[in-house]
C-alpha cells in the first residue's frame, strides 16, 4: 500500500539478533518463549529480555522427526528441531527455555528439550476457576524465583509493576493497529498484518516498538484507503500461523479476498487483556491476565466464542477460516463449536487442516475458492 | 447464444456446449495433459455441432485441470459448477455427494442451487475412484465390471480403509477362497461408508443425488444408500454434471 512502509518491521528480527549479541556481551540475560501464557513482564521486570522463539519453518522438522513422532503439530516439531540442530540464534542466546503445559505434545516435548538447554516449564491449569487461579498463582511466584535465582537478581514489586504498565501499554498499541481493519476496505492486507505481528516479539526494546506501532498507525491513518482490497472479508482463526507458515493467508490473498483479521495467536487472541493495575498484589494481577486466554487448551474455553462473535461483527467479517494445525487435538475439536457458532451467524465456515508442507496447495486453494464464490459479492 | 462449460477432472474431461438453447456434450479421458484434453473437447463438441470457434461467447472451465487451460474465460470450482448443474437437472436435491477419481466431497444446496456449504476427502485414496480402481486389479477385474459383480448377499467386510492395506486384505479374503461377488460388495459398502460419514457430519438434507464417476457404480450406489438410510438419485449423465454447471455458469455469466 501506498505511504506504507513496513520495511521496519519486516527487518527487525535481523537488527535485533545484532542487539541480542550486544546485550549478551554485555553480561544481559535472555529467555527464550514460545507461548503467550509466557508471562513477559516477570522477565523484564529482572531487566531480561524475552524473546519469541518461532516454530515457523518446516526447514528442522526432519531433524525433529529424528526423535519426535512424525504425527505431531508442525508447530512442536520445528520448535524442537530449531533446538536440536542449534540454528536459531534467539534460542542459541536464551541463557533458558521458558514453557507450558499447554496441550500434551508440547509439555512432553519440553521433557526432551531439557537436554539441549534447561527449560522451566510452568504447570497450567486448564480453566478460570478459584483453585486453578491459586495454582497459576503459585506458579507466577516459582518463575519469580527461578529468574531471581537464575539471574542472581531480586525482583521489587515494583519493577513488576512497571513492566505491566509497559506490556500494557503495547498491547494497546497493537490492537489499535489491528483494529483499523475494521474499516472496508481494510487498511492491512493479511500478509502486512502478519508481518507486523511476528516481527514484534523479535522486538528486545518494547519501548521502542509501541513508538513504532503508534508511528505505523499514524502513517497509514494519513494515507487513502486502497480500493483494490475490496474483496471478500476473511477473518482466520485457529492455530498460531507466522512468517514462514502463511500459506493459507497469502492463497486467500491470491484469491483475491483479504484476511481483515486473526483471531490466533498471531493475531487478536490476547489483545484485548490487560493486567489490571487494582490489585494489590502484582503477581495476583498477572495470574487472572494470563489464565483469560482463550486458548483451546482451556476448557471450556466460552471467552473465545464471545471473542471471535465480536469480531466477525467488529470486522465486517464475510466468511471465517479455523486452520488447524495437523494433530492439533484441541483446536481440531474445538472446531466443532467454532463452526456451529460461524454458521448460527449466516456465514460460510470452512475448517483447514494442515501441516507446514506446500504438498497440499492445490486441495487449500479449491477449497478456499469454493468458499469465496459462496460470498461472491 | 452459444457458450461451453469443461470440467477436466483426474480421469475424465467433460464438455458440453449450449447453442440456443440446445445441449450436446462429449467425453474425452484425460491422459496426461489437462490442456490437450480441454482441446479434445473444444473440437469435439464444435465438430458435432458445425459450430464455428468465433460464434462461441464464452468459455467455463472446472476440475482439477482447470488452472492449466488458457482458453478459459473464466474458471470455477467443481463445487460451485456441481451444484449448478444439479439444481438445472433436480430442483428438488439438497445434498450432492460427488465421488471422482482422486477425491470425494459432499455439496449441500440451497433452493437456488446456491452452495451452503460442503465438505472434501482428498487426502488418500480411500473413498475414491482410485481406490476402487487399484482393487479392481487385484480382483483381475476392470472397474467398470465392478457395480455388477458384486454379491451384497455374500458381503465380505473390508475393515482397512488404506489402500495398502486393503489389498492385501482383499488378497486373503480370496486365497480364504472367500467368493469375488461378496469382497466386492465389501468393497462397495465401505467406500460407502466413507462418504455417508462425511456426509453425516455436515447434515444430510434430502432429497439426495450421486454424482461423478463412481455413481455409474450401482454397487456404491446400493451401498450410500444404506449407509445413509435414503433414496438416492443418480443422474442419468452423472459424470456430466460438473461441465453442465460450468456451461450454465457461462450462459449465465456466473
Ligand atoms: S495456541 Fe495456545 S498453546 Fe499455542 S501459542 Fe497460543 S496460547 Fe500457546
Ligand atoms: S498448534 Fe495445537 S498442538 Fe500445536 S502447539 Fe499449539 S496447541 Fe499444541
């Protein structure tokens, strides 16, 4: 688009593996994340750096499948394979892994990580009740102390606090990007917006990144709306989908449609949470934050439905795309209730199974055209 | 006005033109080139028509060979041209249950042959033209014997759905010295199965038409109408339906 230069963004991974090197050297200390249940602002608060790790090449994935079953979710087995054959320098600088439970392949897969570098896996629960909370709690407060034992660092409330403020502030910015989609037709291509939303947990300097978000915002606020995106409105949910796996976003793309938004981990997912600065207690306040997510892990997971009825609303949406992941049980099932809740709503609903291979190209693309001839406008 | 439609699928190409009003189609297999087989059908229909290239308005073009075909006007999916044709041929039909060489779907319609939604297997074999194709083989049959060879009377279940491994399960069952008739039927009941649970999943509405060339087959025929507990109608030109949708399309500048 025309005024739009993302060019910042699409170069940022490669400017700040320079930083990282420089941080490192100069004694900083780095954990490397995978999941957005990674509660971020406890790793800045000791003054680390959080890096997302991708899991977003299908390049190490046979290095993975050395060790992993073949029939895992791409997503886990380039994680590992990332590891195994030591080629990503965030996870090469990480001086630990951060993890989750979150559904089985990854927790156990974490067990054989171990052996490559010492991962911290906190242990969560699967739903927003009172006791699952205590739990979440208690494993905030074991992080803490792992990082302040780790780094030889004591970490203030305060510094928590401040942290909050940060990563709040960020996801402000973040959504109010996203949500200049809701205009048709949509300001950010697919593509554009996946870009930005990958590249930002590459990020080292959060601050900087708001000011570059708001800077992006503010560009393409001053620039005309381009009417050649005024095909379909796709909104695409499911699996977490990065460069390196946008397949389906760039055939939609091809097609002639526009993914207006993304209700993954890529995406929407957890843009609207905030932690809630009335609590008195900061890591109790960033226990009911992360415990929201709507993730398929949780169950029942109701707060996702709510989330992606907005949003098809919000959005303009025409028709929705759930991308499952191959072997992903929980999103795959979670489709079920996805696709009565799209349906209730009058529009098509097309449900993708895949894996990070281009052998199936052909079969997405006569799906997906046969789904936007249902919305021909 | 004269337009054509050409569904170029794995196996088969089909064409039909419309010249006012009036319908002729022809069939040609597709070979290795999707390309050479749409010109098949181009000449074809023209030749028999006395048709000359100029006078046709436009041209449709459906399949899987549809990409590789330059002289489409425009192309569509076979789910889109599928539920066209059948809404010319049975206003009636709800759900279409399509059974090619290389993959299966289930096509659910509106009133106005509007696509509601549909679902598609084309990750294995199984289910699907060449499913019964590479079984047919090793029975020493070709496929187009199989619908009358079967024995439901007799029926040996298959319970592998991997190619693979049915065959070689099929191999047993015959060296048991199990009768053809009832492997066949078998055989039959559980493509049938396949297809009667996808079609399941996204809610059967009647009435319901067979489609694609696997629908010649009265033995898959018998057995997705068992499976699925209702009549079943299958088009007197049932591998046709696709390449009618595409000419109507086309007629109508869909
Ligand atoms: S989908 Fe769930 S498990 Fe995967 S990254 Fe998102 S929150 Fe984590
Ligand atoms: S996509 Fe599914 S299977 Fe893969 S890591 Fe996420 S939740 Fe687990």
């Amino acid at each position: 688009m025309a005024g739009i230069d993302l060019e910042s963004f699409a170069s940022i991974r490669e400017a700040n593996i320079m930083k990282l090197k420089e941080f490192k050297q100069n004694g900083g200390k780095v954990v490397g994340r995978y999941c957005t249940y990674t509660p971020n602002e406890l790793i800045l608060a000791a003054g680390a750096i959080p890096v997302g790790l991708c899991g977003t090449s299908e390049k190490p994935i046979p290095a993975a499948e050395e060790v992993l079953p073949r029939n895992l979710c791409p997503l886990i087995k380039s994680s590992y394979g990332f590891a195994a054959t030591d080629t990503c320098p965030f996870f090469y600088f990480s001086d630990f892994i951060l993890g989750e439970t979150t559904c089985d392949g990854k927790k156990k897969m974490f067990e054989l990580m171990q052996e490559i570098k010492p991962v911290h896996v906190m242990q969560l629960p699967y739903a927003d009740y009172e006791h699952a909370l205590d739990m979440w709690t208690e494993e905030l407060r074991r992080l803490r102390k792992r990082i302040e034992d780790e780094f030889g660092v004591k970490i203030s409330d305060d510094d928590i606090w401040k942290a909050t403020d940060l990563v709040n502030r960020e996801t402000v910015a973040l959504k109010a990007l996203c949500d200049l989609n809701q205009s048709d037709p949509p300001y950010l291509s697919g593509i554009d917006l996946l870009t930005v939303m990958w590249a930002r947990s590459f990020n080292c300097d959060h601050e900087e990144l708001i000011s570059m978000l708001q800077e992006l915002e503010k560009q393409i606020l001053a620039s005309p709306a381009d009417p050649a995106k005024s095909g379909a409105r796709i909104l695409l949910t499911g699996c977490p989908v990065g460069t390196g796996t946008e397949k389906v976003i760039k055939l939609v793309e091809e097609l002639g449609a526009s993914v207006v938004a993304m209700e993954n981990c890529s995406g929407y997912k957890t843009l609207e949470l905030q932690t809630e600065q009335s609590f008195n207690d900061p890591i109790v306040a960033l226990a009911h934050k992360y415990l929201n997510i709507p993730c398929s892990c949780m169950s029942p997971n109701p707060y996702r439905m709510e989330l992606l009825d907005r949003m098809i609303d919000d959005f303009q949406t025409d028709a929705v795309i759930d991308l499952t992941w191959q072997a992903c049980h929980t999103y795959n099932i979670e489709a079920f209730e996805v696709g009565k809740l799209v349906k209730s709503k009058g529009l098509p609903y097309l449900h993708l199974e895949s894996d990070y291979s281009n052998s199936d190209l052909e079969s997405l693309k006569v799906r997906i055209e046969a789904m936007l001839e249902m919305v021909e406008k | 006005m004269i337009v054509i439609g050409i569904d170029i699928g794995s196996v088969s190409a089909k064409g039909y033109i419309i010249s006012n009003g009036s319908h002729h189609r022809t069939i040609v297999p597709t070979g290795w080139s999707p390309r050479d087989a749409g010109q098949a059908i181009i000449d074809q229909l023209l030749d028999a028509t006395r048709i000359e290239r100029d006078q046709v308005e436009r041209i449709y073009v459906t399949g899987y060979g549809r990409v590789a075909f330059e002289q489409a006007d425009k192309t569509i999916t076979e789910i889109k041209c599928h539920a066209r044709g059948i809404a010319e041929l049975y206003p009636e039909i709800r759900t279409i249950i399509d059974i090619g060489g290389q993959d299966s779907k289930v096509i659910r319609i509106g009133e106005m042959g509007q696509v509601l939604d549909f679902a598609m297997n084309d990750k294995c074999a199984a289910g699907t033209g060449r499913f019964l194709q590479v079984m047919a083989t090793v029975l020493g049959l070709d496929v187009s014997e199989l619908g009358g060879a079967e024995e439901p009377g007799q029926m040996q279940m298959i319970s592998s759905m991997c190619t693979v491994f049915a065959e070689s399960e099929i191999i047993g069952s015959l060296a048991r010295g199990n009768p053809k008739g009832g492997i066949i039927a078998g055989l039959h009941q559980s493509v049938g199965k396949r297809v009667a649970a996808m079609a399941r999943r996204m809610g059967v509405r009647e009435q319901v038409a067979f489609t694609g060339g696997v629908a010649i087959n009265q033995g898959v025929k018998r057995a997705v109408a068992k499976e699925l507990g209702t009549r079943i109608i299958v088009p007197e030109a049932c591998q046709y339906t696709g390449a009618l949708g595409a000419a109507l399309l086309a007629l109508e500048k869909g």
